[in-house]
C-alpha cells in the first residue's frame, strides 16, 4: 500500500499512460492515413507510408515504457534494500540518501586529485592530500553503512521467510538493529 504513495509508482503512472496513448494515436493514425490513401493513386504504396508514419508514435511509446521504474526485490542498483521499503520506509530513503551522499563524495575526491595533480607547491599538495583522506574516511563510512543495511536486510527478508514458512521468525532483535541504523543513518547525512 505504501508503494502507491511514492513519486516512484506516480511517475509509472504518467510514462505508463503516455504509452497508452501513443499507441492508440499510432492505431488511429495507421487507420486514417490508410483509409485517406487508399483511395489515391498510391495504393499499396500508401500502406507502407502509413505504416512508417505509424511507428514514430510506437517509437515514443517504447521510450515511455523504457522510463518506467519497475520495482524488484533484487534490483541492480537497490539490491535486496528493496524490502525495506515496505518493513522501515525511512531507512530506505535514508539508504537511497547515502548513495547519493556517496557518488558526491567519490565526485569530490576526483575533483580534488585533479587539482592536487594540477598543483605546482608542495604545501598545496599537502592540503588536497588531507582533504583526500578527509574524503576517504567519510566514503568508508557510507559504504559501511550502505553494507550493514544491505546485511540487515537480507536478514530482514530470511526472516521474514521462515515466518511465511509457519516457523517462528528467525531473527528477534531486527527490528531493533533496523531503528539503531536509521538512527546511525540520519547521523551520518546530517553529518554533510
């Protein structure tokens, strides 16, 4: 149900519509061009120009579809963090946070080697070397706590597997290693 309230599931529905619509513009079209041209001197010559003009809206129709964001449990870029979306939202947004918080920080420290190469002083060298390790340890960190979310929740869905299962849940205390990271996740961007 909380999926239905994400922008995730609203920008679906408007790309997934503009499918919908370019394809039954594309149908009409086809109809109306052929109809109009069959009755010209073109004949079958003005199928295939209607069928040509046909697929453009097919085309734009196939690009809507390719921006649509399906949710999978073990999605490329979410992994199987997916499943807190559902148990502990927030969490989610906040693992969603670090990976942001962590391509800046990865652009930061490219950014600050190039000018570190580009420096001609040894002092200036020193600085940019100290705000590389600065830059290092905080991308440690987020890639620390993006694994044990990434841990907690697969332990999170075999639990939750077992409990379908009819067993009793196999791990009791994740609900509380699930706050304890939302609260050690909202430190560490706060920390930005």
């Amino acid at each position: 149900m909380e999926y239905f309230l994400t922008s995730e599931f609203w920008w679906n529905i408007l790309w997934g519509g503009l499918a919908v619509l370019c394809c039954l513009g594309a149908i009409a079209v086809f109809f109306k061009i052929t109809a109009s041209l069959l009755h010209t001197s073109l004949g079958c010559a003005g199928i295939i120009i209607a069928v040509v003009v046909a697929t453009l809206p097919f085309g734009f129709a196939s690009v809507c579809l390719d921006k649509i964001l399906y949710p999978r449990l073990w999605e490329e870029n979410r992994g199987p963090v997916i499943i807190i979306a559902k148990e502990a939202p927030l969490l989610h947004n906040y693992f969603l946070a670090l990976g942001r918080s962590l391509s800046r920080t990865n652009d930061q420290i490219q950014k600050l080697n190039t000018e570190k190469g580009n420096s001609t002083t040894t002092e200036a060298r020193k600085v940019y070397e100290t705000q590389i390790a600065q830059q290092e340890n905080r991308k440690q960190e987020l890639e620390n706590m993006k694994r044990r979310i990434e841990e907690l929740a697969q332990r999170l869905y075999f639990s939750e597997y077992l409990t379908r299962l009819g067993h009793l849940s196999a791990d009791a205390n994740i609900e509380q290693e699930l706050r304890e990271a939302q609260g050690a996740c909202a430190q560490l961007i706060r920390e930005e």
